[in-house]
C-alpha cells in the first residue's frame, strides 16, 4: 500500500466526519427554526383572535354610547321643558 492511500483515506474519513457533524448541525437549526416559526404563527393567530374580541368590544361601547348620549339628550330636553313651564 502506498503512503499517500492511508492520508487519503484519512483526509476522506475527516471530510465525511465533518460533513455528518454539518448535516447534525443543521438539522438542529431547521427544528429551531420550525419551532419558532410555529411559536410565531400561535402568536399571530392569538393576536388575530384578540383584535377581534377587542374589535367587538369597542362596537359594542359605541353603541352603548349613543344610548347614553340619546337618555342624557332626553333628560336634557325634559329639563328645559320644567325650566320653561
């Protein structure tokens, strides 16, 4: 066997390593990714769940608002009826 087959064969084995430990690696960076873009996405939606209750909400409080500006309206024409009569 020549000298120059077993550094060969070293230099493949040290290549194949390194590229097995890469493949490991990024493995590992693509679960992380996936997992934060899923965090992301649960974030997105609870968001999107949120905004509409609050959306409900002010309509609901817009509308509560008129009945009290129209009550506070009536009570205030009642008032100057009594205070003209």
């Amino acid at each position: 066997m020549n000298q120059a087959e077993p550094d060969s064969l070293a230099a493949l084995e040290e290549r194949v390593r390194q590229t097995a430990e890469l493949v490991a690696r990024l493995r590992q960076a693509r679960d992380a990714a996936v997992a934060g873009q899923q965090a992301a996405e649960r974030a997105a939606a609870e968001a999107r769940s949120e905004a509409a209750r609050l959306a409900e909400e002010l309509e609901a409080l817009r509308a509560e608002r008129a009945q009290v500006r129209a009550r506070v309206e009536k009570l205030l024409e009642q008032i100057d009826a009594l205070m003209a009569g």
